[in-house]
C-alpha cells in the first residue's frame, strides 16, 4: 500500500526551462509535506517544504504547490540549471508524535545543457 | 555537509553475520531516524529514536535493532544478515521528535554488501 507515489522515473528538460515534478498521496492525515534532492552516493537533501494548512511556498527558484483535494504535489524548479540534475523525492510527515517521513520512489532528473 | 555523520561509508560481510552502523546526530538534534534503501524498495522508515528512547517504529524486521545512546549518537544492529539486507542505510535527525521542526537532516550512509 504505496501512501506516496511518484508515477514519473524520469524526466528531462532544456537548461532554462520549468521543471515540474509530480507527487500524489492517498492519506490525509500528513502535517507536512517535502521535497528531498539525492545525488550518487550522497544523502537525501531537504530542499523544500509546505504546511497543509498552505497551498504554496517558494523559495529562489523552487516553489511547491499542494492540492489537497486533487490528494497532488508538485515542486516547479524555473530556471532549471545543469546542476539540479539529481533523483528528487517528495515526502510525507505523519502527523502525531512520531515524525516519520514516508517517501516516493523518487524521479530523476535530467537538465540538459 | 548536513552535520550528521555515518561511520563506515562501506561494510562488506558474509552472510549469517552480525554488523554495527554508527550515527552521530547534528548539534542539538534530540531525534534520530534510520532509513534504508534498496533497489527494490526506496527509501523505508526503519526506527525513530528520542532522546534515548524508542518513539516508533517502521519496517524493520527482527533481527535489526537500534539504540540511542547518552550523547544522542545512535546505532543500527543488524544480525544473521542476509542477501537481501545489502541495501544503503540512512540516518537522520531533526530538532525534536514531536511537534516542531519537520525537517530531518541525512547522513551520507553507510553502504552494506553482504556475500
């Protein structure tokens, strides 16, 4: 029973160009939602995050939106840059005392030159 | 840099055996999570530890265990290890672990071959 689903394993874009990737969950009972960038052989980096009382929060070039209703996230990277090429996973927070992230099965990203 | 720390990088061993993996937490983190990953499945919740003490617990079988110590550092015990552990393992610490800070901070991982 997948909670988080990232249906995209992969996406490309042109360097300059909007990024979006794509994440739906099936519960609702989450205080937090994130965005993790992984390069190779390094540890998840948290990149972004939203409140579910939000349904926006940018930070520089990378903004996430949250639709409770359609259960969908989504993080836009504009401009994208070579460098953000990487594996994204977006996260869940359960709620209660224990802050356990539940994570997607991420999507690599590729920004070509 | 995070400012979590994971000792080794790389453990190679047989099967049937019994491994360590270390975890020293950011300054003032009081929580430490356990992640692994593998092929197969992702990134998977394994234990949360509290200023010393269990807060929950994921998928993590039996025969893997965990403790956090007095000086927060936190260890991952895995035994009778098999194939199917070789995975990379994560740690990762936040500020509390109940309401509060939401973002939790990665080590680099441990990498664990098991032949």
């Amino acid at each position: 029973d997948q909670q988080v689903k990232q249906n995209s394993p992969s996406l490309s874009v042109q360097e300059g160009r909007i990024s979006i990737l794509n994440c739906d969950y099936t519960n609702s009972m989450f205080d937090y939602f994130l965005w993790y960038k992984k390069y190779p052989a390094e540890g998840p980096t948290f990149l972004i995050s939203i409140s579910s009382i939000k349904d926006k929060n940018e930070d520089g070039r990378f903004t996430v939106f949250l639709n409770k209703s359609a259960k969908h996230l989504s993080l836009h990277i504009v401009p994208s840059q070579p460098g953000d090429s990487a594996v994204y996973f977006c996260a869940v927070l359960s709620s209660g005392s224990a802050r356990q992230l539940t994570f997607g099965s991420g999507t690599q990203l590729t920004v070509l030159p | 840099d995070s400012g979590v720390t994971q000792t080794p990088k790389h453990l190679i061993t047989a099967t049937g055996q019994r491994v360590t993996l270390r975890c020293s937490p950011r300054s003032g983190d009081l929580s430490v999570y356990w992640y692994q990953q593998s092929l197969d499945q992702g990134l998977q919740f394994l234990i949360q530890y509290y200023n010393g003490e269990e807060r929950a617990k994921g998928n993590i079988l039996e025969r893997f265990s965990a403790q956090q110590f007095p000086d927060l550092h936190s260890e991952l015990n895995l035994s009778s290890l098999e194939l199917g552990d070789s995975a990379l393992y994560f740690c990762a610490s936040s500020v509390m672990g109940g309401t509060g800070s939401h973002e939790q901070y990665f080590g680099p991982g441990t990498r664990l071959t098991v032949t």
